[in-house]
C-alpha cells in the first residue's frame, strides 16, 4: 500500500472513532442563553425589551413636558398660593428666558479640550507639532513639523538607528502640504557624521484615527507606520506588562533588551497548573516580526516551571503591539494575527 | 436517481441519519437545514435549537480534535454556537452554513486554546510514555502513536488535518474555513502527517524490543 495513503487513512479512521458526540450540557448551555442573547442585526428579546422600556420612559418625559408646557404656569400659581410663597419664588423655573446658572459667565473661556488647536481634526493644519512611532527593531521614531504657510521645516529622528550602532541618526527637510498628506523631502545622517541619506516620503493625515500613517514601503516591505502625538515612548516593547489571567491572577511579562531581539521573563502570581496558590515563571527570548497595521509582532519563547521546578512547560506565543494604544496584545491566534484580535484576547498595560 | 448537486459537506448528514434511505437523506436533509438555518436567521430559536442538536456532534468533534481536551472543546462548542446565532443574521447565503460554521468552530477553539493559555508539557516527557502502554495491542498502540504525535502538533495544524480528515472537507474548503492559502493548507498537511508517520514509524521500529529485559 502506497505509504502517503496508508497514513492517510489510519488518521482518517482514528479520527472518525475518536469523535464523540457534543455533550448534552453544551445544548442545554446554549437553550438557556440564547433567549437571552441579540442577534446581530436584529432586536433581541433584551434589547426588545430595553427599547420599549425606553420608549416607555419618552412617552412618559413627553406627556410630563406637554403638561409642564400647557398646564405649569397655573400650577405653579396654585403651588405658591397653598405654600405661601412670595412673588417670584419659583417663576425662574419655567421663565421664557435662560436663567444666570445657564448662560456662561463673562470671564469663561474654551476649555483646552474644545479648543481647535488641540484637536487635528478641526484644525486646519493637522501636523504641526511633534509625533513618534516604533521603528522596526521596537525603538521610538520622531518627527516634528514646524512653521506657517504651504511648507514646514521637518525634523526626522531615529533614536536609535540601526544604520548608525543603535546612534541617533536625523534628518532635516522641508515638508510640502498636499490636502491631507505633507511630502517630506531632506537629508538625514548619523549623529555627528554628514548627511547622505535622502527622503523623500509622504506622511498622511487619518482623521478617523488622529493618526499619521507612512506609506508601506517607506522602510521596504514592513508595511505601514502609524505615528501619533505626545510623549514619545521609549521602546515599544521594554518594561514590564501587567495583565489579568482568567483566573483572576495576575501575570507579568517582562521584556528587556535591544536590536530584533529582547529577554523575556514571564509570571503569573497563583498559576492554576501548580499547586495552590503557587507561583509560575518562565523565561525566554523574543524576536520582533513584521508590522501589520498599527503594531507590530514579537514572537516569544519560553521555558517555565511552577515554584521549585515542577511541572516544566513551553511556550512558543506572539504578541502585538498597538502603537495607537500602547499595548501589548496576545497571545494571538492564528486568525488574530490576520484580523482583529477576538474580544477574549488578553491586553497588557505598562506597568 | 437523486443527483448529488448540493455541497459535498452535505454527505455528513446522510451519516447522521443512519438506516434511512440515502436518496432520501441526500434528497431532503439539506432542505431541511437550509430552512433552518433561515428560519434562525429571522430569530426563531426552536429552528436553532433543532439546527444545534443536527449540526453539534460535528462541531464538537472539530473542536474535540483540535483542542484534545474534552473540556476546552465543550467551552468551544458552546461558545461557537452563540456565536453563531448571534451572527446568522450576516450569513448571506445559507447554503454557506457549513463552511461559515465550520470556521466559527476552529475560531472559538482557537480563542480556548488562547484563553487556556498555550503551555504545553515539554516534549521530552511526552517522548516517555508509560511502560504498560507496551502491553496494549497494535490497534491501541496505533492510536496512542497518532494521539502522542497529534498533540505535538501545534492547534492551527491539527485543525487543518481534522478539517480534511474528520470533516472531510477539500484543500480549497479549507483554505476558505481557515482563511489562508492553498499552498499553505498543503504545507501544514504535509508537515503533519509527515510528524505522524514518524510517530508510528518509531513505534514500529521499537517494537522488536519490546517485552526484552
């Protein structure tokens, strides 16, 4: 017998054989939540319910404003006439014209949230000020626009440029606005050395994501950038990661280290495969992947026990790092990885 | 004659119902499923519940295999039949169920593999099975062997040979349910089936020195 068919076919039956039928508790589980759960796209029993309550509540709003409308003023005579009330008491609550509380006062200005200049998308010049992003090898990226009219003067840094030893390497240029997009042209070069690597890339604004985005062969093949404003971050994966186990516990991934690599070690404080209330750690190395949208992969290895050595596990993981965010998302599955990542995806936050 | 025009996945309900005639299962259970399915997607949850106990052990088994744990493959099974009531609305076509089941399945079992966390025992215990097993006849041996080598592989592999040789499903299906190229449902099926013939083919090699001192 042919040796590919052979293997086939015992997998073939031994899969058949092994399959056992779906246990009833899973079809009770799911005969007693569905009536509770919305389909997508249609009004379910909860949110059926919800909205006549709601509307209930509006007809009720409704009829009390149409009362207060064409019945208050008489009330509110007949109120002050049984409580005694002076002249005036009460009138303000249904005068025709705003009362002192409701207009602003003279010497109120625009809180800095409404102001236009800090929000891009009303301003009419989306980039001037200084935005960052992670560079390929998970070190931060800067640039700043600055000046008035049709150009800007562009300052480009790479804060620890491969093509410099991990030194600084910056580019001067001038920027042209385009619409929504600005046309940086210049020379860059390694802290102290001569300027002789030209740019010419085109940053464009997103308003949906107050994002600027770099084209995906800025740097060849690594897809887009994503670069956001404030505090320039100083390594997109370095530090530690605190998130919340499904137990409730509490787990830490550490990472340290520069270039496409980084140490990682990894802790969950009361791991449910050890024994109770003990502690499990690993440690390991990751190696930073491509960018997709807005992050970037690291797969991470890892080697681990419960505390004093028992029960010694692997793990091959990947994670991804939200530059918008600035999160560590995983471990992702395969179709995370092509997608977005599923609801049950944990998040890590710096710690 | 009934001429078999629907999806070949539709073969697994003529198995489902054993000892009826199979033009007649052929001929009428997917008519009945696809009303079910439209009947469910305008929000009538008996037409659910039925379309969940015919599709379930299908499911179930998907998920069994992918996960090899009984435990995570309930929470699968469970967790991807919400998911897909809730989503049988988009369902555009409802002669797609099987394939769009399918990959809600191997989604929910891979977000349990994920939530599960993915340590597994390091292999080098796995390679030391206990010495009883020594004992068990061929056919058990066998499928301690295919066992041993399914659980070393990793989930999204495992779900490419449970989709071609538990579902049945064509290289081309599977690229569709899992969302990835042919060629790389090809790979993953190469690679796996190439670990599980090293797996036996061990087995067999060890077995002359078996019952030896």
């Amino acid at each position: 017998m042919n040796p590919e068919h052979d293997i086939e076919s015992r997998v073939e039956r031994w899969l058949k054989a092994e399959a056992r039928p779906m246990p009833p508790q899973v079809l009770t589980a799911v005969r007693e939540v569905v009536p509770r759960t919305s389909q997508l796209g249609r009004p379910g029993p909860i949110a059926s319910e919800r909205w006549s309550r709601w509307y209930g509540r509006l007809g009720l709003l409704a009829a009390a404003a149409v009362l207060v409308i064409v019945a208050g003023p008489a009330a509110f005579d007949q109120l002050r006439t049984i409580l005694h009330w002076p002249d005036g008491v009460g009138q303000g609550v249904i005068a025709p014209s705003p009362s002192p509380a409701a207009s602003p006062p003279p010497s109120a200005s625009p809180s800095p949230a409404a102001s236009p200049t800090t929000s891009p998308s009303a301003s009419p010049d989306p980039f001037t000020g200084t935005w960052s992003t992670i560079d390929v090898d998970g070190s931060p990226m800067t640039i700043a626009f600055d000046g008035n009219g049709p150009t800007r003067n562009v300052v480009v840094e790479d804060l620890r440029a491969s093509t410099c030893a991990g030194e600084h390497h910056v580019t001067d240029g001038v920027g042209t606005i385009e619409g929504s997009s600005i046309r940086v042209v210049g020379r860059g070069g390694c802290a102290g050395r001569p300027k002789d690597l030209a740019l010419n890339v085109t940053w464009t604004y997103d308003p949906e994501a107050g994002t600027l985005r770099t084209p995906a062969d800025w740097v060849t093949g690594l897809g887009t950038f994503s670069w956001t404003r404030g505090p320039v971050k100083p390594d997109a994966f370095n530090g530690s990661w605190i998130a919340t186990d499904i137990d409730g516990s509490s787990m830490t991934l550490s990472l340290s280290g520069s270039g496409l690599t980084r140490d990682v070690s990894y802790v969950d404080d009361r791991a449910l495969d050890c024994s109770p209330g003990a502690a499990f750690s690993a440690q390991g190395s990751g190696t930073i992947g491509s960018v997709v949208g807005d992050g970037r992969f690291i797969s991470v290895s890892l080697h681990g026990s419960c505390a004093g050595g028992a029960s010694p596990k692997d793990s091959v993981e990947k994670y991804k790092y939200d530059y918008v965010t600035d999160t560590l998302i995983g471990p992702l599955t395969p179709l995370d990885i092509g997608g977005d990542p599923l609801p049950q995806t944990v998040t890590w936050r710096r710690g | 004659m009934v001429v078999l025009a629907t999806p070949p996945w539709n073969r697994e309900d003529a198995l489902v119902l054993r000892g009826v005639s199979i033009q007649a299962t052929v001929s009428w259970v997917p008519e009945l499923e696809r009303q079910l399915v439209e009947r469910a997607q305008r929000g009538d949850e008996e037409a659910f519940h039925e379309l969940a106990t015919r599709v379930g052990d299908r499911l179930f088994g998907l998920a069994q295999h992918i996960l090899r744990d009984p435990e995570a493959a309930e929470d699968a099974a469970q967790q991807a039949l919400l998911d897909i009531w809730r989503k049988l609305p988009r369902l555009n076509d409802p002669d797609r169920f099987g394939a769009w089941s399918y990959r809600i399945v191997v989604r929910a079992a891979y977000a349990e593999a994920s939530r599960r966390r993915r340590w597994f025992v390091t292999p080098a215990f796995l390679a030391n099975p206990p010495s009883a097993e020594h004992d068990h006849a061929r056919a058990v041996a066998d499928r301690d062997q295919l066992e041993r080598g399914f659980h070393r592989l990793s989930v999204e592999h495992r779900a490419v040979v449970a989709l071609k040789y538990f579902a049945d499903r064509t290289d081309d299906q599977i690229a569709e349910i899992l969302e990835i190229p042919v060629g790389t449902v090809r790979s993953r099926l190469h690679h796996s089936l190439r670990r599980l013939r090293a797996e036996l083919d061990a087995d067999a090699r060890s077995e002359p020195a078996r019952g030896m001192p």
